[in-house]
C-alpha cells in the first residue's frame, strides 16, 4: 500500500504498521541515531510505576515500550491496533498481555488502570482528543498519564535543521532500512504537523486531563506531556 494520508483513516494506518513491524525497533534505533532508548527510558521514569500498579501501554507496538513496566513489577497491558505489531511483539515477550484495540473505543472498564501512557502513538489517532478523553475515562481518579510524541525544537535554527532532516534525509535512509519506507515519508509529514508543545498541552486539557506540564527531551525533538485525572 501507498503511505497513509494524514487524515488517519484508521485502517489505512493499521495497515502501514502491519507492513512495518519485522523492522520497526531495528529502524527508529538507526532513525533516531539511539536516542528512541533515552526516551523510553523517559518515559518509565515519568510513569513511575510502583510493583502492583496497573498499567496500560497504549500504542505498544511490539511490547519493547511495555517491558520495563514489567520489569519494575506493574502489571502492563500493551495494546495496538496493528495486528502485524501484535504478531511480532508476541514471538518477542511471550510473557506480555497483548490486546488488540482502538485508542478512541479501548475494550477496558472504567478507572482500570492507575496509569496510562501512549509514545509516538497519538499522532496517529484519527480523532486525538477523543483517544485522550478514553485515556481519561480507563484512568482511575488521581491517576496519571504520559504522552510522548514528536514536537518541534524550542532553538528555532534547530528546528529549521530538524525540519530539513525529516523531509530530506529521513525518507532516503528509511529506504534502507525499513521494510516499508513509504511509512516513515508519511512519518516525517505528520510530525511536521503536529501541534507544539503547548498546542498538545492545550489539547490534553480539553479532554479533560488536570495539572498539565510538559518538559523537553532532544532540544523538543520529543516533548512528554504530564497530566492527572481528577
């Protein structure tokens, strides 16, 4: 299939991550130049789940997200819509309970979980203000949330270089290494137009989330969005 528009119809993206999935870890490790490692290690930081604690890893992919949560004694719940994800990360963490499923129709109870996370998954949700109120509605009262996602560099000549970087280069080095190359074109473009740091800090109140922040990693390349349920 071609890349998927950046209207997101939900089963033109699932389709593009299914073709993806043999290589996905492999390829943002060479995409990012290793900092997708730092990130992840951000984020289980910022989850900060103690042994016990529910959790569920929205946008999971293959499960490597949902293995230190796991690690660290959460129970943690990878969940996707990319069935080809799934299939790869099952053969991977064999002790992972996958479940498929939609990031604005999420097949769990009310106040399920203690804490809930989506990284470099939002984006690709057709409706994100829906997928964060469903966040919102699994999330038990005082529970927390955790966004990461590509944003824009707060330096504005890095910006203009990161810019150039994802139009330019990324799409030719996605050729070599991923099984799909189409998918990391449309990849650059919807970073390119996602909202900013306070334009998602914006969006998360909207949905309903409290006591909203956000800090920085890479310069703004990846911003992580903090928020509570009240």
């Amino acid at each position: 299939m071609t890349r998927a528009s950046l209207d997101k119809q939900p089963h033109e993206v699932a389709a593009m991550f299914d073709d993806v999935a043999e290589k996905y870890d492999r390829t943002n490790d060479v995409l990012s130049l290793g900092q997708d490692r730092a990130w992840r290690r951000a984020v289980v930081s910022a989850v900060a789940a103690a042994p016990g604690e529910r959790v569920l890893d929205l946008a999971a992919g293959t499960g490597t997200s949902s293995e230190p949560f796991r690690a660290r004694g959460a129970f943690v719940v990878p969940c996707d819509f990319s069935l080809g994800m799934l299939r790869t990360g099952r053969r991977t963490h064999t002790d992972l309970p996958f479940v498929a499923g939609d990031a604005t129709r999420l097949p769990f109870a009310d106040d399920a979980f203690d804490a809930v996370t989506i990284s470099f998954g939002l984006r690709n949700v057709h409706d994100p203000i829906a997928g964060l109120r469903e966040l919102l509605r699994v999330t038990r009262p005082g529970g927390r949330l955790v966004v990461c996602e590509f944003s824009h560099p707060a330096f504005a000549p890095f910006r203009t270089v990161y810019v150039e970087y994802l139009m330019r280069a990324l799409p030719p080095v996605a050729r070599r290494v991923s099984s799909s190359p189409d998918a990391y074109v449309y990849l650059a473009e919807s970073i390119r137009a996602w909202p900013d740091q306070p334009g998602l800090a914006g969006w998360l109140r909207e949905a309903g989330w409290a006591d909203v922040r956000w800090r920085n990693l890479s310069g703004g390349i990846v911003a992580l969005h903090h928020a509570v349920k009240r």
